[in-house]
C-alpha cells in the first residue's frame, strides 16, 4: 500500500505546463534526494525533506511547479505573512520566469533557511566555548586554593600584612588566586605582581589618608558652619524680638481705639438685643395665644366633624326620602300622563260629535233659509194679487 508521500511524489512525476505553454517534464523528488544525500549532512537532509513537503503543499493541484499565488498555502505552515512570502518566493525564483520547479524551491529552499540560521549556530558555539573556559579558569582555580600549602598561605599573609591589605580589601581572595596562578605558571613575573601591589596599596592607602584628612576638614567647616548659623540665629531672634516690641509698641493706640469701636459696637448690640429679647417675648406671648386659638379649633373641628357626621346621616335621610318622592312622583306623572291622554281622547270624541252637530244644524239652517226664501217668494205674487184688486 502506497504511503501519502509516495502518492504526492508520483503525482508531481506529472508533466506540468510552463509559462510559455511548452510541458516540462519533471524528475521524482526521491531522484533529486538520492543524488544530494552523499553531499548534505543529516540536517540539511531534513530539511530537504520538509521543502519537498511544503512543495507538495503549495503544489495542490499537481501541476508540477509553483505559481506566486501558490505561495499563500503556507500561511498556515510557516510565520509569514503574504509579503513575507512573495518576498521569498522572489528569491527562490532566480531565472525571474514567475514560476518555481521542484529543483529550485527545494535547493533555494533549503539555502535560505541554512543561511539565516547558520550566524545563531556560530554565536551559540562561540558563547558555548567562552562558558568552557570560564569553568576551566574556575576549576583550576579552585584547584590551585586546595593545593595551596601551610608555607604559601604565611608567606602571602605575611606579604598582605606588609602591604596593609585589611584595611583597603574586604575578600582577598581574588588577588589569592591570581598571586598563586603567577607563582605556578610564570614565577618570574611574581616579584613584579608583587612590586604592582605595592605600589597599588600605597597609592590607596595615601587615597585613604587624604580621605580621612578631607574628613576631618568637612567636619570643622560644618562645625564652623552651625557655629555660624548658631549665631545668625540668636541675632535673628534679637532682631525679632526688638521688633515685636516696637510693633506691640506702634499697635497699642490702635489697639486701644479698636477696643472703644468695639465697646460702642457693643452697646448697639446690647440694644439690639434688648429689642430682639422683647420681639421674642411679643411673639412668645402670640405663640401662646395661637395656640390657644389651635386648641379651640380644635374643639370646634371636632365639633364640625360631629355636625358633618349627623349633617351626612341626615343627608343620607333626605336623599332616600327624595328617591322615594321621585318614585312617586315618576308614578303620578305617569298617572297624569295616562289622565291627559284620556282627557284629550275624551275632548277629541266631544269635538267631533259637536263637529257632526254643528254640521247637521248648518245644514238645517240651510234648509230654513231656503224654505223661507222660498216662502217669500211665493207669498209675494199673492200679495200683488190682492193688492191689485183692491
């Protein structure tokens, strides 16, 4: 069964198109490992590796080569951004044809990582032997204090006795350590070490002495400078004095002036609190008195509220009894209602009887004067009959 290596590899054993459209015809990655693994170390063999596999990564489509657009696949396997990547795509691309093959991201590659991180190895291994020597130098050192006899341990106590080391140095044993390397290694130049300290001491033992003495200078002049200060003190306090007393002097009469103002302020005020004192027995006394009016008002409110009680009570009475007026009232009006119509219906018969009366007497009437008329009229012929006769 294939591995997924092997199954990338033979797919970029696929021929791919170039930028001018002609197919070029790509070599297997695992060829291009055997031919480079006689010449590169083991690291530099992984890291071949991992470019064939970022390769193989860019590579998704099985193209056979590496666009710049391809290059942004590795966003997520390095800690580049998209500048940082094109800017490495553009030096992995020598022959500027905007494609990469297989070849050349690998070995371009694999040069660019070694050549960014071969300073560090150098600084590392720089710094590793420094730390060798400084545990050499230490350890011989110690070495050397252990080996260090009964002899050579007076004899260089004797030299910082004469020296007067103890009153310059607190830990003697750095200037130990190298006094015994130079006796070990190189005797000759011990008398001269020795001549360097002497002179070293002397120079820091006269540096001492100038330090005590430039001490005790700073310490009379600040004598002499409290002493100084002391004595421009009192004559400030003098002068503070002399001229408290001329101002307590100069401040008598005003003082003196004030105090009548305030006396005649005082006796205005006296008065003024003599009438403040009767206003408030005025209002003492029409306190007392509204409070006494308070009381009475307050009888005669509860007074009130016992005649509003009874006044409700009644008022309560009179509204039922009115309801009740009301109710008969509605009912004798609807009595009176009932009368009236009755009254008019009773009115309406007699008018139209009197109506049908009035018309059959009219009509009578009528019928009189008709017979009358015709009364007259035959009575007068017989009138003129008579008459003519006669």
């Amino acid at each position: 069964m294939a591995t997924p290596e092997r199954r990338a590899v033979s797919r970029l054993q696929r021929p791919g198109r170039g930028p001018k459209g002609s197919r070029a015809c790509l070599g297997s990655l695992d060829d291009l490992e055997c031919k480079d693994t006689q010449e590169l170390a083991p690291g530099e063999l992984a890291m071949l590796r991992k470019a064939q596999e970022f390769f193989q990564t860019c590579d998704a489509g099985g193209k056979g080569f590496i666009a710049r657009s391809d290059m942004q696949r590795l966003r997520e396997e390095l800690p580049l951004s998209l500048e940082d990547l094109e800017d490495v795509f553009d030096a992995l691309d020598a022959d500027g044809n905007g494609f990469l093959t297989p070849e050349e991201f690998t070995t371009g590659f694999s040069h660019f990582f070694f050549s960014q991180n071969k300073p560090s190895q150098e600084d590392a291994s720089e710094q590793a032997a420094q730390l060798q020597e400084e545990k050499v130098y230490q350890s011989r050192g110690e070495e050397d204090l252990g080996d260090m006899g009964e002899d050579e341990e007076a004899q260089f106590q004797m030299l910082m006795d004469k020296l007067g080391a103890q009153k310059v140095l607190e830990d003697e044993s750095d200037v130990k350590q190298l006094w015994l390397q130079l006796k070990k290694d190189e005797p000759h130049l011990l008398s001269n070490f020795e001549d360097f300290l002497t002179r070293i001491f002397s120079q820091l033992q006269e540096a001492h002495e100038e330090k005590n003495e430039l001490e005790c200078a700073l310490r009379k002049k600040i004598a002499a400078y409290d002493e100084e200060i002391q004595h421009l003190y009192e004559e400030m306090e003098q002068q503070i004095k002399s001229e408290k007393e001329q101002f307590l002097l100069k401040d008598t009469e005003r003082f003196q002036a004030r105090s009548r103002e305030l006396e005649q302020k005082l006796v205005s005020k006296e008065q003024e609190l003599e009438q403040l004192i009767q206003k408030q027995r005025r209002l003492e006394g029409q306190c007392i008195a509204l409070h006494n009016d308070k009381h009475e008002t307050k009888a005669e409110n509860t007074k009130l509220k016992l005649t509003n009680q009874e006044l409700a009570r009644e008022l309560e009475r009179t509204s039922r009894e009115l309801q009740d007026a009301q109710q008969q009232l509605e009912s004798l009006q609807q009595e009176a209602c009932k009368l009236h119509q009755e009254k008019e219906m009773e009115v309406y018969r007699v008018t139209e009887s009197l109506q049908r009366e009035k018309s059959g007497l009219l009509k009578q009437l009528d019928f009189l004067r008709w017979v009358s008329a015709w009364c007259v009229l035959t009575a007068r012929p017989r009138r003129l009959g008579m008459e003519g006769p006669v």
